[in-house]
C-alpha cells in the first residue's frame, strides 16, 4: 500500500424526502446564490421543495448552466455574484452544475488577473465561497470531492480544477430524484460511475486489499443495480445503492494508497470537446481499446478483477483478463451506450492523430498510472476505438 | 436503505515513517499536552520520534493513561491542561490513550458542575479542545471517529460518551508501529475491529447492498491478514492492511444507512468492569452464544455472511448461518483467543445475574438491533457464554 493523505469533511444528507433538509446546512444570514441547469428542476418539482425549504432565507437565482459547465456562462454568474454580495452557493443539479458551481466558489475569491488562471494554471483553491449541494442527477461524485472540470467553448477545451478548499459543506441525496431522469442520463450515469471506479482500480497490485475490496463492492453493487435502475427508476433499493456507489466512486477513498490511472478520461475528453459526444459515453468508447492496449501492464488487475466483480473462474489468468474487458464492454452496450467512436460521428478520421496532437501541445506527455503513455500510443488507443 | 447523516472531518496521514508529519498538523503557537499510556512507547521508539518532530513545540506530558482509561487518572490530566493553560491535546498511544484524550477534550471546555456529568449523563460534545493522534496499536478506529468509552473503577462502570466534536483532527497511522506489540495485543486488536464490522453488519437486510459488501470487505481483508500479522508484524502489507481496516471498521461508514446491533459491546464492556478481561476478548467470548441466541433474527445476514465472507457454499440457509457462527469462533480461536467466560475465571457464576441487575438498574432495558434485548434475555446469553 502507497503513503497516503486522506480528508474529506463533506457533510452528506442521504435518504428519502430530505431536500427540506437544505434550510438546516445553510447559515441564516446567508445571501443564497441558486445555481441550476437547464430547467427540468422546475419539472420534476425538486425546485419547488428547495425554494419552498429556503422560504426565510436572501435567494437569488442563476439557472442555465449546460452539461460540461461553460466558462464564458460561468463569468456570467460571476458577475451575480458580486453585484449581489452573495455570500453561498447552492448548487441544484448534477455534476455540470455542481462542477460549475466549483468553479465559482474558488473565482469568487480569486485574486489574480482572471479567473482563467484557475483552470489554465490549474491553481489549488484553498479556500473558496462556503457552498452545498442537493444532487438531481447520479453520476460524478462531485457531490462529495473536490475537482471539477470546466468546458471552454471557443477553444474546445475541458479542463480540471481542485483544492481542498472545494469540498461542498454539505450534499443532500434523496435518491428519489432519479425517478423522473431519463433513460440514457441514467445509462450515462451508471457508466460514468463504473468508469470512475475502474480508473483508480485497473492498474497493478501494490497490496492494498482493503481498497481493493471496496473498489470491486462498488462495481459489483453498480452492475447488481443497473438493470434495475433503468427498467424502473422508482425502485428505492436501486436508487439508493445507485446514488451510494456513485458518490463513494469518487469521493478519494478508494483512490487512498493506490496508483491511478485517469488516461481513459483524458482521452474521453478530448472526445466530448471535439464532438459533443456524452462524457461517460466517451469513456465506454475509450476504455476497451485502453485495456487492451495496455494488456500486459494492467492484467494482473484484470484477472483479480474478473475472478471477484465477474466470477470468471475458469481460464489461464490472460483468458480471464481478457474475459473481463468483453464482460466490461458488454455492461456499457447493455445500458444502451456505444462503445466505439463510429457510432457517433462519421468524420472520426484523423481524430486520435488530432487528440495526441493536443497532448503534444499542452505538455501532456505522460499519461497513466506507470507514466507512460505518450502521445503516439495515445493515438494507437484512439485508433483502436474508432 | 435507511436515511443517514455522515460526516468525518478527520485528516488521515497514513504510511510509512509519518510520525515526523505530526509537526505539520499541529498550530505552531499552540501548547500542546502529549498523553501516552504505561510507556511503551518509550521502548519502541515512537516517543522519540514524536519528541523530535516537536522540538520547536511547547509540549507538557502526561504519561500513565491506562488501557481501560480510568477516570480517576484522567482528572489528574484535566489539572495540568488547566494549570498549563495547554490549546492542544496530542494522544500518542492505541484506543485507550485516545478514548482518554476524547473526555479530556470534552471535559477541557465543558461548563457543567462536573464533569462525570459528561458520562454520567452522556452529554454530547459539539466543540471540545482540539486534538489529534499518533496511533501506536490498531484497533478501536477511535482514531477517526468521535466516541470513546471510559472506565471509573471506583464504581466498575464503563460508558460511553461523544459529539461531532470529538472527531480528531488528525490521525497519523504508521503501519510499521504494529511491529513491536506483542501478539496478544495483535491478537487482541484483529478481533476487536472483527467484531465492530460485525456489530454494524449481523442485522437484518434493509436493501443497503454497498455497505454490506464494504462491510464484508473488511472482515475478507481481517481474515486474510490475520495469521500473517500475528506471525510476522513486520510483514508491512499484512500490517497496513490491517491498520486501515480497524480505521474503516469503526468511522461511522459502514454503519451509515443499516440498523446496528452494539449488544456485544455493552454485554462484554460489563465483563471487563467486572474481572478485568481485555475488552476484545469479551467481544470473543459474547458473540458466539449471542447469535446463536438471536439466530432467527439474524440468520439472513448470517447467512449472507458465511457465502460471502467464509465461501460457504453447500447446506441450507440454516446451515449456512450456523456455520458462519462456528467459523466465527474458530476465527478467534485461531487468534489464541478463548471464547468461554470459564476460560477466564473461575467465579463465573451468578455473572450472567449480575449484569442483567446492573443493565435493570441503569435502565438499558432493550438492546440490540430490534430493541427487544431485555435483561432477562441477556441473562441467558451470558449464562450460554460460560
């Protein structure tokens, strides 16, 4: 097991009809800027329990943040934010809103230049705007950590940011908002979640069999539950253990002590910049040619992977390895997503030439848990999910 | 799944030769109170380290804590933070040390008449005097939870006290510390962070299906290290395996969500007022008779457990359950741990009664998961723990 630092103060309020909860995490002279996307908050009335619970408190309100949170929308907010003293943030939605809602507890007191800076130079916020979360949508686990990544529209860019001081004071889950999701955002968010896991956990054995363990409890909790989400979204035994694994995926601890991998959403990104491709479904196109590609480094987690998440039992350890990413890509095509990029877009010609390009430019040279993947085998994995 | 509230703010610093890091954590204008217990850890070396880290700190001692913390003792502690005007309680030792450290944080600012007020009545702490650890024996995980149980032997009581602001602000856990404590104090610490998953797993279903395979992923990880931590503790990933996991057994995690049983714990606690047995092997001695006692209500998860846990395949539900108890106590067993109070003591009998008359009297009058735990009940379960 690696040395580690793990902290993650973040209060969760988790269950069944506690959005009215908001008006007990959130201080009584606090001016509330409400953050929320694209409106279907005022369909499926989770905009009305938070409005009617915040009824004694200062609210102002910024709807219309988009899914891969736009940097220019984002100044926009900004400038709310200053010109009426807000003094916290309530983000209302999943990970785009919560993302973005990141993005300007750290900008809103950022001292530099432009808050560009933040993203461009990935600057570590240690201290931002105070703000909380009442999660729609299961998916990222920004709900419960510390990064976001923001989309630049003009330059096609996604990028990270992070800090300790990011961390939501608190996040309401009621799994029963996933009840009027639609489909393919509940496909995206169980693909999304099971990506996140496989992203700290598909690497090489350093003897951590604790977070092991956990990381294949959260996989095989995902692939027990997914048909059952779709088909029925009201079922609360689903709901619940979807929303559970979906913030436990990411909120640092199975990543404590162990090597990482992250190259499938780098990858994955660059997809969603260039073609607006759905995030989680770049990375079920990404991650069978990643593993593939990068076989003999990760098949001693492959086959650990097959035998426990699986049950693959028969089979030489390569049999099962590669079992494991047929098992993976299976789970992907079951929800209903895509896993190769021509099923998208008919121009993919040139596209991993065009990504490690990219790559190349921004310095980004080394990719993945052994540091070692550059470029052009970053265009040979692109290649092979063509 | 139940609903939950969860939050943890303890920093984890995890990892070989990180004691030095407890310069890091602590405010360097702060006057620090360093407690430890019989002094062990002038022996193996951990003192020393801790010492030069804080050369440039203010630091009083107080040694002495002894496992069990007794209150007594821990008064004479509260004079000297009172005394030497100390900001900052640093508790270098295992659950006893910190357990003490908690009431002594609790009690440094509590304004009541007294503060056996704070146990007598389990007040709950919202803010105490800030603290952190530096643990030396894995175990208890009161190294990042916010409760801790002290012992007056004046009246053998033992009780239970907490509030959100007894979590440590942080704990530095050196997996290496593990090497010179003697294999009954190993033995002692794998069988209590056994039976804290268990207390928060041997229930009933309630549909949380990723707590329960977190759960069962500590109890695999114990199982596995078990016999390489008592053979060798030098061996360092049997023996951070097995720090991590007495931490994830008791940090409020698993329990988030599912009913909690916790009648082992206040039956043994009774023992160890009475003849001094070591709190684990009071756990050992409990449990078996306690789930065979409470088979019905708890055959589900018993069964649950020896499929998952033990791989037991073959039999009935009834079965199963019946021989994940026995599996259970061979486990202990196997530790070098009797299960049988007779093991123990001679003058056994009239036990039972006695604690029945002591739980009648303190009013505990239904224990367990199901609340229906009366102390005609816990009469019987002692008696078939003889």
């Amino acid at each position: 097991m690696n040395n580690f630092e793990f902290k993650n103060p973040t209060k969760i309020v988790f269950g069944k009809d506690t959005i009215a909860k908001v008006k007990e995490e959130i201080p009584k002279d606090a001016k509330v800027l409400l953050l929320f996307g694209g409106g279907s908050i005022k369909k499926n009335g989770i905009y009305d329990q938070v409005k009617t619970a915040l009824t004694d408190f200062d609210v102002v309100e910024f709807g219309g943040i988009p899914a891969n949170p736009e940097y220019a929308i984002l100044l926009e907010a900004l400038e709310v934010i200053k010109n009426e003293n807000i003094t916290y943030l309530l983000a209302v939605g999943g990970g785009s809103v919560i993302d973005g809602t990141k993005f300007l507890s750290a900008a809103a007191i950022y001292q530099g230049k432009t808050p560009w800076d933040i993203l461009a130079n990935n600057v570590r916020t240690e201290v931002g705007m105070p703000f909380g979360t009442v999660l729609t949508l299961p998916a990222t686990g920004s709900e419960m950590n510390s990064g976001a990544v923001i989309t630049r529209a003009e330059t096609k860019e996604k990028l990270a940011m992070g800090g300790p001081g990011l961390f939501p004071q608190f996040s309401i889950l009621d799994p029963q908002v996933i009840a009027s999701i639609p489909k393919r955002q509940l496909a995206n968010g169980l693909a999304d979640a099971f990506t996140h896991v496989l992203e700290q956990y598909m690497t090489y054995p350093v003897g951590a069999m604790l977070q092991d363990r956990f990381a294949e409890s959260i996989l095989q909790t995902l692939i027990k539950v997914a048909p059952k989400v779709i088909k029925d979204p009201t079922n609360y035994k689903a709901a619940s253990n979807f929303v559970w694994s979906c913030t436990m995926a990411l909120n640092g601890l199975i990543q404590k002590g162990v090597p990482t991998d992250w190259a499938v959403h780098a990858m994955g990104h660059e997809l969603t910049a260039l073609y607006g491709i759905d995030h989680a479904r770049t990375l079920a196109i990404i991650t069978p040619s990643h593993y593939k590609f990068n076989f003999d480094a990760k098949k001693q987690k492959l086959a650990q992977y097959a035998e426990r998440v699986w049950k693959i039992k028969k089979g030489s350890k390569n049999d099962k390895a590669f079992d494991a990413i047929e098992k993976t890509e299976n789970f992907f095509k079951e929800l209903g997503i895509d896993t190769k990029l021509s099923n998208y877009t008919d121009e993919y010609e040139g596209t991993a030439e065009k990504i490690a390009k990219r790559f190349t430019d921004r310095g980004w040279l080394t990719l993945g848990e052994h540091n070692n993947l550059s470029p052009d085998k970053i265009e040979k994995i692109i290649k092979m999910a063509y």
